[in-house]
C-alpha cells in the first residue's frame, strides 16, 4: 500500500484537491458548512501528503518520485502524463500546499455568496499550481498553466470588489498574450529544434548538446520571457497587478502573491537558463535593469499608497523584482537567495494579505487613514502584524533576512552596481513598511469605530501563527530548506557555466568545489565528452 503511495505520490498530491472539488460539487446548495469541511480538510490532507514528500525526498539532483503515463500523440510526437520534483520545484509544492488551507479558512465567513462555487474554483486553482510546479512534460506544463487561469479569473470577477470585472478581464488578457506566445515556442521546439519531443528533461538535454542559432534562441526566449515577465510581474508588465490584488478576495490575493507570481520566476529557472542560455546572458543586462527599476520604482510607489492593501501589491513588485535579481546573478547565492526570497514572499506578502483582510473583516476599509491605534485594542494582532513586517523587510532572525542576504550576496559577486541598489531597494522597503505600521497599528484612536475592535479569533490565529512559526524558521534556520535546492541549482549553474564564461570571462558560480564529486548531476554520458571536445577547439 505504502509503496503504490509513493510511486503515484505526486498525481495523488495534485488530484486530491480534485475529489475534493467533486465532493464540493456534489453537496447541496443549503449545506455550506459541510462544503466549507470539505474544502478544508482535503486541502490539508493535500499539505500532510507534500510533508511527506518534503521529508522523503533526498537532496540529490534527479527528478524524484518520476511518472510518466502515455497520454496523447501529437503529429508523430508523443505527449505523456510526466512529472517529477526535484530541489527547483519541492519548496514551491509545499508552499501551494501550505498556503491553500490558509487561504480558504480565511474565508470561512468571509464569502456568503455561492460558497459552493467558489470552494470548487478554489480547489480547482490548487490544482492547477500544483500542476504547473510538477509537469515534466511541455505540453502538460502548459495545460496545468491554463487551468489555473480559469478559477482565479472567476474568482476575482465574481466574489472581488467595487471594479472585479475590470480587474478580472486585465488579468487574463494580459495572461493570456503571454501564454499564447509560449504555446507557440513549445510547439516549436518539440517539432522544429530537432529534440522529437515534450519531455522537459530531454530537450534540456539536447539542447544542451545541440545549441540552437543565437537568432533562434532569442526568439524562442522573448516568447518564454513575455509569458513569465507578465505572471512575475517585471516591470513594465506589473500594470495588472495592483488591480487584480485590491479587488480579489482576500484568499484570491493571499494565492495570487504566494503562488501565482512564483509561477513567472520558477519559469525563468526550468526553462529559460537551461534551455537557451547564449539568449538568457545577451538579455541578462536588460533584466537585471529592469528588475532594479521595478524595485526602485515599486517602493517610491508604495509609500504614497492611501490603500493599505494597494502598497501591499506595489510591494509584492520590489520583492519579486529581487528574486529576478537572484536569478539572473547566476551563482549559487543570488539563486539560492532568489528561489528562498520565492518562499519567503510567499509567507510574508500571504501573511500581509490574510492581515489586511483581518482589518477589512472588522472595519470594511482599506484606507490607511480609518486607522491609527489598533494596537490598543488588538494586541495579539498588533504582535503578529509587527512580526511579519519586520519578516517583510529582513529583519534578522525572520525569513526575509536569509533570502535578501544571500540575493544582495549574488548581485555583489555578479556586479556590484546591482548590488547597491538592491540595498537601497531594501531601505525603502522599510520606510514603507514600517510607516505604514506605524499609521495603521499606533497612533491615537481617532475613530470610534475603532475602539471596540475583538481581538484575533481562533480561527484567525489557526491561519495567522503557522506562517509566523515558518518566519521564525527559515530566519533561524534556513539550510533545512536550503540543502534540498542546493544540489538541483548547482548542476543548472554546472550547465550554463561554458556559455557564461564565454559572455562573461571573469564570471564565477560560485559552486562549492567540494560538491563537485558529491553529486551527480545526471548528464548523458556523450555530454562531457563532447563538452571537452568543444572546449579542446576553442
């Protein structure tokens, strides 16, 4: 029983949000609290089985727990039902599996209407992310990508605010431009580049061997580029943004920023580095700038926001524009930093969501200026709101530190410039952060409405005090999440390392020597040698 378990763990893990969305279906209308259950526990269900598969999996640099089922056929070119996790993609499954309970117990009694419907969309969604995190195969990988389009489009227009149509049709207009570009791209390079299939690992690998024209590479990387740029968002593409966060639910904000955006640089990590490097390193200056301009940017407009959950999104664009940063340093600490500052974000934004919705639950306001000593009469939520600031800002010893060090690190050993400004990014993050605490949370009571506010609830604390406990971890100690990327990260930076000497001679990994005879990192057996024979003819 417990081996069928593990050899079906990751279809089991992405399709039990499924039966859950069935069961949800099937309940009558009037039995909300029994969809409510529903919804709940299967989602948790889902966390207990991506715990196991955090504690099962061994920090190596293979695909694990690897299916692969025929599925369809295509022009001559298989399709299969492929997927697999290994350091690059475990953290984000268990953060889609963490954040969702979270989010659907945060709207216990904040959605009244058609709770049926939005608890199938919900689950629905979680598929969809966990799909994406997991697929092995191309095509696949675009199919889940598209399915989680669909549940949060409704779920902005129908249960958002004041402008959720607006919002709603923002989002997947912009989504979709960019996802159409990438299903071209895909198509292209399971028929056209030579590789004969979808297998995400095999074209990798032939690609590697038979690098693509620079011409080619390019085009093929400005289409990957649009889709994930947009989902990131990278400015300018962030536009969406700000209106699909103030106007969803607060659940639909907790999984949009805690999910959803990872979804963008995830893709610049599976895809774009491995697959066409000599493209990544002529756009590597333009990212890196834009990336700065959006966290300059992002902060100067955050600080003026008058809707607290407004500078919550505008900050969502500074941090993701650090994570861009770390991933596009290319050596071990800027990806390190940037794949941590993915989970990192995913805590401390979530938690910044699940916070404001708290207020917006009591208050019925966003605005900055209905607030002003909230402490006083919410203390326990006073705490909480500090914690995950000072976590939002790299206080030491909370998450945010760890993934904002080791980013500013890899920017430092890539160019120093990148990496200045990134300080100075940070400094704003905490001029806004935490004025924006003071003006909500101390203060004199200047509203009357606010002087009877009840304190957290238990069912707030149970979505609240998980988050904090991870804050406190990862800030502590951060290598248990750490060691299981490090060998993954490491063999992607051992096979764009020729390309980057080559653009950039004094460019250095920054890969441990010593785990160079420790891990395998699963290459052909006609890869080194012809690596050494290209290398001889230069």
């Amino acid at each position: 029983m417990l081996e069928a378990l593990f050899e079906n763990l990751l279809p089991i893990i992405t399709f039990l949000p499924a039966v859950g969305m069935v069961l949800v279906l099937l309940l009558p209308r009037r039995l909300e609290e029994g969809i409510r259950q529903i919804a709940l526990w299967s989602s948790i269900a889902t966390f207990a089985l991506a715990v196991v598969l955090f504690i099962q999996f061994q920090a190596s640099a293979q695909m694990q727990f690897q299916i692969a089922w025929p599925w369809i056929e295509l022009a001559g070119v298989p399709i299969s039902f492929g997927m697999g996790v290994d350091g690059i993609s475990l953290l984000l499954v268990l953060l889609t599996a963490f954040l969702t309970p979270l989010a659907i117990l945060s709207s216990w009694r904040y959605i009244k209407d058609r709770v049926k419907e939005y608890y199938a969309l919900f689950l629905l969604l979680e598929v969809g992310m966990l799909g994406v995190f997991l697929a092995t195969d191309l095509f696949l990988f675009y199919v889940f990508w598209e399915v989680m389009l669909i549940p949060m489009y409704f779920l902005i227009g129908i249960w958002g605010g004041e402008r959720k149509v607006y919002a709603a049709i923002k989002f997947v207009l912009f989504t979709l431009f960019g996802s159409l570009l990438m299903l071209v791209a895909i198509l292209f390079l399971a028929f056209s580049s030579g590789a004969g299939t979808f297998d995400i690992g095999t074209i990798v690998e032939y690609l590697t061997l038979n690098p693509l024209p620079s011409d080619i590479q390019m085009m093929l990387f400005i289409a990957f580029f649009l889709a994930f740029a947009i989902k990131v968002p990278l400015f300018p593409f962030h536009t969406w943004l700000p209106d699909a966060h103030v106007e969803a639910p607060t659940a639909g904000s907790v999984i949009l920023a805690g999910v959803l955006l990872k979804m963008g640089t995830y893709g610049f990590v599976r895809f774009c580095l491995p697959m066409f490097p000599d493209a990544t390193l002529q756009a590597l200056p333009t990212v890196m700038v834009l990336a700065i301009i959006g966290i300059i940017y992002a902060a100067l407009v955050a600080m003026v926001q008058p809707d607290v959950k407004k500078l919550v999104a505008y900050s969502s664009v500074a941090h993701l524009g650090f994570v861009m940063l770390g991933i596009f340093s290319l050596n071990m600490q800027g990806l390190q930093g940037g794949m941590l500052q993915m989970i990192n974000h995913g805590l401390s934004t979530g938690a910044l969501f699940l916070i404001v919705g708290v207020l917006y639950e009591r208050r019925h306001t966003h605005l900055i200026a209905d607030y002003g000593g909230i402490a006083r009469v919410m203390p326990v939520f006073a705490t909480i709101f500090m914690i995950i600031t000072l976590s939002s800002i790299g206080l030491p010893g909370l998450n945010g530190f760890i993934g904002e060090f080791l980013t500013i690190l890899g920017a430092f050993r890539f160019f120093w410039g990148y990496g200045l400004v990134a300080v100075i990014g940070v400094v704003l993050a905490a001029v806004y952060m935490l004025w924006m605490l003071q003006r909500v949370m101390f203060g004199k009571i200047n509203h009357e409405e606010n002087r009877e506010l009840p304190d957290v609830n238990w069912r707030e604390l149970a979505y609240l005090l998980p988050i904090v406990v991870f804050v406190v971890w990862i800030g502590v100690y951060p290598m248990t999440f750490l060691e299981k990327m490090e060998p993954s990260l490491h063999c992607l930076l051992k096979r764009i390392e020729k390309p980057l000497k080559e653009h950039y001679p004094n460019a250095d990994i920054g890969v441990d020597p010593a785990l160079e005879a420790e891990i395998d990192c699963g290459l052909p057996e006609v890869f080194e040698p012809q690596l050494d024979e290209q290398e001889g003819e230069n």
